[in-house]
C-alpha cells in the first residue's frame, strides 16, 4: 500500500502566508477607500448638477432666479418662509412634498439630492450645499443687519425674496457671458436642515467687507458653528469642495484654490 506524502504547514510558512496576506490586504484597503470616496464624490457632483439644472430651468420659467428665502401663500389661506430647496421641489422630482407644503400637510421629509453622501448626519433634513447668497445683509459682521450700501442685483446671485422685504432679483440671461465664472451653488458641511431659514447663513454662501473681523476661507470650522464668517465652501472630501457654476458646469475644487478676493468675485454676478 502506497504511502501518503503529504505533510502539513510549517509554524514558518504559515507565517509567511500570514504576512504576505496582510501585505495584501494593507495595499487593497487604501484602493477599496479611495473607490468608495470617488463614488460618493460622483453621487456629490451629480447632486449638484441636478440642483444647478433645477434652478436653471426654474428660472427660465420664472425669469429671475428664486430667492434664498421666500413666501408661500399656502392653500389653507396661511404663509410660510421657506428656503431654496423646497422652492425647487416640482423641478426634482419631488412633487409629491411640493404638494403636501401647499396643502398645509407635514412635507419635511429627507431629500436625498440635498445631501452629500460623504456627510454622514443623522439629521433627516440636513441639507450639504448653500446658494450664492453674495453680500449679506450683516457684511460687517458685527451681527446686526445693515444695508450700507444697499443690497442690489451687483452683490449675489440669491437674493431675500420674502413678503415685506424690497424685491432684488437677478436673470440668468443678465450674467449669460460670465455665467462660467459665477458660483451657483457649493458645499457647506457646517450647514443644518434645509428648513431653518431665521438667518442668511443658514442657506448662502456670503463674503464678508473689508472691516469684517473674521473673513474665514474655507469654511476653517467642519461641521461645527455656523455664522457670517463660517458661511463658506467646505466638505468632507479631503482637501476640496464641490460648486456649481451659473452655466450649469460642477468644479470639484480644492480648499486653497481661492483667495478671498477670488472667492467674493465668484459670488459676485459677473456680466463680462
């Protein structure tokens, strides 16, 4: 009867298989995490692509670009404030909270398409990306409102568009050949719900004058506070941010790109 050969592993070789395994496994995980950070940061760019198309075409319809902030006339005879995002609820898909908000009903529900992937927030209205909101109302900084000078079409694309306040708005087809060169829309980690509507912050990107004493670029604050001087692009992608331009076009951005000159001439409605 023929003898069986075979032996088992050595302690030697199967620390050997050990290493080389874990070799493996420490060259594969970066590669497994840099996959998923593009897939999120695509899942971010289309977002965005589809908030900048929304407000286009909301435009268009309308000819002037929506408010940061408005009033609805709702159909049970009473008004609300409410911020960009639900002003463009029919234009992405989402017709069914459209509906629901005009009625009076309960519409604040997640929507998807307003959060970045890479946010991680338990916060079921929690909103990843801010409008060109330009000049703010406080552009000293100093926390009360101020109109010196007065808020005009020059200073942002997005404007406070509720009842009582003078209307400022602005038309695509006034910027047409600076479209490009015109921020839209852009990330803000230190964002909360896409309903909280008491300040300017709280939906726009601001620069902030000259005699300001916080002119933070990027937002230097992830996730935490959120004020004038925190009112900035930022995201949770490393070392950059995604933004919408007027044209429709998503830059994916890195954090140093801009000083702040840079950035108040991206806010700023450029014409030529």
């Amino acid at each position: 009867m023929a003898v069986s050969s075979r032996r088992g592993f050595s302690a030697t070789e199967l620390l050997i298989v050990i290493a080389i395994i874990g070799i493996l496994l420490a060259l594969l995980l970066p590669a497994i995490s840099a996959a998923r950070a593009a897939a999120r940061r695509a899942v971010c760019v289309n977002n965005l692509r589809q908030l900048a198309l929304a407000v286009i075409i909301h435009e268009t319809a309308a000819n002037e670009l929506i408010g940061y902030r408005t009033t609805i006339n709702r159909k049970d005879n009473k008004s609300e404030t409410i911020g960009f995002l639900p002003q463009l609820f029919p234009y992405i898909e989402n017709q069914r909270e459209h509906d629901d908000m005009m009625a009076g009903k309960d519409y604040k529900r997640s929507i998807p398409l307003g959060l970045c992937p890479a946010d991680v927030s338990q916060n079921k209205l929690k909103i990843s990306y801010a409008v060109s909101a330009g000049r703010p109302d406080d552009a000293n900084g100093d926390g009360k409102p101020d109109r010196d000078p007065p808020d005009s079409a020059k200073y942002a694309l997005f404007h406070d568009h509720r009842e009582g306040v003078k209307k400022v708005s602005v038309k695509l087809k006034d910027i047409a050949a600076g479209a490009a060169d015109t921020l839209l829309l852009a990330e803000n980690v230190a964002l909360g719900g896409w309903d909280q509507v008491k300040f300017e912050y709280q939906q726009g990107l601001v620069f902030l004058d000259e005699k300001a004493k916080r002119r933070l670029l990027p937002n230097q604050d992830r996730g935490g506070k959120l004020d004038y001087a925190h009112a900035r692009p930022s995201s949770y992608h490393p070392e950059r941010f995604n933004a919408a331009y007027a044209d429709g076009s998503v830059h994916f951005m890195h954090n140093g790109e801009l000083d702040y000159d840079d950035y108040i001439s991206l806010l700023t409605p450029q014409d030529d």
